[in-house]
C-alpha cells in the first residue's frame, strides 16, 4: 500500500519568514496529494491540493509542487503569520475513490 | 464545498459497550471514508463506506469491530463495537466525489472507560 513520509515533525519560523514543508510517497498510481491545515479541537480543513497532471499550484500565500518522477511534493508557505501556526498533514491517494494515506503532520510555530 | 455533519461529537463510554457515531452531508457524494486519529498522531483510513453493499476495510480493521453501514449517498453510519481504552480516539468521516476534494465532519471524540 502507500505510504507517506514527511518532514519536518515540528517547525519553528519567524513570523513573515516563510515555512516549506516536504513529503514523499511510494505508490506511483496515486495521483491526488492535498495538504490539510488542523487547529487543535478541530477538523482538518484543506488548504490546497495538486493533481498528477499540475506540477505547481499557487493560492495566495500558499503554494504547492510536485515531482511525479522522484514521488515527492512540498507545501511553501510565504510571509507567514501567526494564524498560520497549526499542525499541517500532506495526504496521498487516488483521487475521489481511494481514501487517502497521510503523513504524520508537522507542527509549524510562528514565532512573533 | 459539501458540508458533513458527525455525531455524537463526543463521548465517554464503558469498556465493553458499542457506540454508533453518524455522518450526514448535505449533497450527494459518491465514496465516504472513516478515518481514526489518536491522540496527538496522524490520520489512519478505516474503511471505503460502500453504498448499498459491505464496507471495504483496510488493514488491521475488521468488520466485526468497526461495522459501517452506508444505506445511502449521503448517510453512513459506524460503530466501535465491544469497546477498549485502546479504542479511545477520534473518529472522523470523510466525503469526496469525482474531483471534489476529501472534506470531514468534525469528528467525534471518544473516550472509552
């Protein structure tokens, strides 16, 4: 089955620096790889996502890329703010009809 | 988006009981998912919520602890059977649908004594 590494566990970034938080997978069918922003108590929330056919993808302050050939894609954040401070989870799955393995999540700390 | 709506969203019960948690969207989706997120961790698929027939499961799931029904698009049930302190954790279901992104219910915290 796939599995989903991603690093960093925890990062720690001045606030207005920017935060860039990396993943891997293994299986080479998946194709759909969204990234989940989840506030404690709360339910993960999507940020963005990236299909297999788009290798980036840019929403405001928020960007992601992928590299199909080495199975990795990465989440930039930019001119972070203290909103912004949360535990993020990459996800890995087949699109709509596969459920999703995720990473373990990393815990970004915008520091003021 | 679709919205999702899960309950109870949180419980405290005996060990050995069984607790039904229940997710309603507001519009059609084709595949419904649950997911389990202990403590402090990542989220680990439960099962496919099949509509109109047996859930699939993944591994180190079975049906006889974590019997799911799904009657229809918008509906699905599952249920923590024969409960352990092991089983205390968050549960959260999971809609999507052709290129609708997977969107949750707010999940439902439980606590098993």
């Amino acid at each position: 089955g796939e599995n989903v590494e991603q690093h960093p566990s925890t990062l720690s970034v001045q606030e207005g620096d920017s935060a860039v938080i990396k993943c891997t997978y293994s299986d080479s069918a998946s194709n759909y790889f969204p990234w989940y922003k989840q506030e404690l108590g709360k339910r993960p929330q999507l940020i963005i996502d990236i299909r297999s056919n788009v290798g980036e993808k840019k929403d405001q302050r928020i960007a992601v890329t992928l590299n199909k050939t080495a199975k990795h894609f990465s989440l930039h954040i930019t001119e972070t703010q203290p909103e912004d401070s949360a535990v993020y989870f990459c996800a890995a799955g087949g699109g709509g009809a596969d459920g999703l393995t995720f990473g373990k999540g990393t815990h970004l700390i915008i520091q003021p | 988006s679709a919205v999702i709506s899960q309950k109870p969203s949180r419980d405290i019960c005996q060990r050995g009981t069984s607790l039904t948690i229940q997710c309603q969207v507001d519009s059609q989706v084709t595949m419904m998912f649950w997911y389990r997120q202990q403590p402090g961790q990542s989220l680990t698929l439960i099962a496919t919520a099949n509509q109109g027939s047996e859930a699939t499961y993944e591994s180190g799931f079975v049906i006889d602890k974590f019997p799911i029904s799904r009657p229809n698009l918008t509906f699905s049930t599952l249920t923590v059977s024969n409960m352990s302190p092991e089983d205390s954790s968050i549960y959260l279901c999971s809609g999507a649908g052709g290129h609708t992104e997977a969107f949750f219910g707010q999940g439902t915290r439980l606590t098993v004594v």
